[in-house]
C-alpha cells in the first residue's frame, strides 16, 4: 500500500510540474510596480488579470480559452504587460504578494473573479472586462476597443 500511495504522489507531482496551474509560468509577472515601469518604457497596455487560478471555474476557462492560446500569447507580446494579482485556495503565497493583491483588490474595488482591468501606459485604468464566450478573437476585439480610447 506505501509502494502504491508513493507511486501516485510521485505520478501527481509529475502531473503537476507539466501542466499549467498558474499563468506566471505562460510569461505573466505578479509585481505590479515592476509592470507599470515596463509598461510606462515599452508603451504597452497593462492588463491586470484578478484570479482565483486554483479554485475559480470562469477564471481556469478563461485561461485555457483565452490566455493560454496562440493569438493571444502573440497579442500580449507586442502590445501588454501581463499580471496575474491571484487569490488562490490551496498554494502558498509570500506575504508581500499576498499585500499587494489585497491593495489592488480595494483599489480596483473588485467584487468577483476573473476581472480583467486594463490601464494605459500611465498606469490609468482605461477598461474592465471579464469572461466572455468567443476565445481569443473576442477577447481581442474588446482590448483593441479599449486600447483606442
């Protein structure tokens, strides 16, 4: 029974390490202050993405409909700076990001998951969306709105 139980944590934790849980890991960053720099040098849009990436239904969706796809990874390269402000349930987060989200929680007054709010080069918001039925071509169509104001 210990040689089974072993061999299924060691197959979980394989599991684990080849698939996307989180969306740092597909090239976002979760420092804020450092992406509003970046932003503000490139010219770039930031798009904040307020999840629950190990819990919430809408938001894992939204990953793998959206974020997690070709289009949008070419999208985000030349024209966002991605961060992920997550509020997961069963991993661990240092102190100082689990702040910063709650800072920029209240900030944004946010009220559920996923909310996406978008702010210019400046760091001023300039839109909010959420999930929507479409994948990436309606996604994009929305940041392209958003971008033209």
């Amino acid at each position: 029974m210990k040689k089974l139980l072993a061999r299924f944590t060691l197959t979980l934790a394989a599991f684990a390490a080849t698939t996307s849980f989180t969306l740092a890991a597909a090239g976002w960053d979760d420092d804020y202050d450092k992406a509003l720099a970046q932003a503000k040098t490139e010219k770039k849009l930031v798009l904040l993405d307020f999840t629950g990436s190990d819990w919430c239904g809408w938001c894992i969706k939204l990953d793998k409909e959206v974020f997690s796809t070709p289009e949008f990874k070419s999208y985000a390269k030349d024209k966002l700076v991605l961060v992920e402000v997550d509020f997961p349930r069963g991993k661990q987060q240092a102190a100082k990001l689990k702040e910063q989200n709650a800072k920029l929680q209240k900030e944004f007054s946010i009220r559920g998951f996923p909310t996406i709010i978008v702010l210019d080069a400046e760091g001023k918001k300039v839109g909010q969306l959420g999930y929507m039925p479409g994948g990436p071509t309606a996604f994009l169509a929305e940041l392209d709105k958003l971008k033209s104001k």
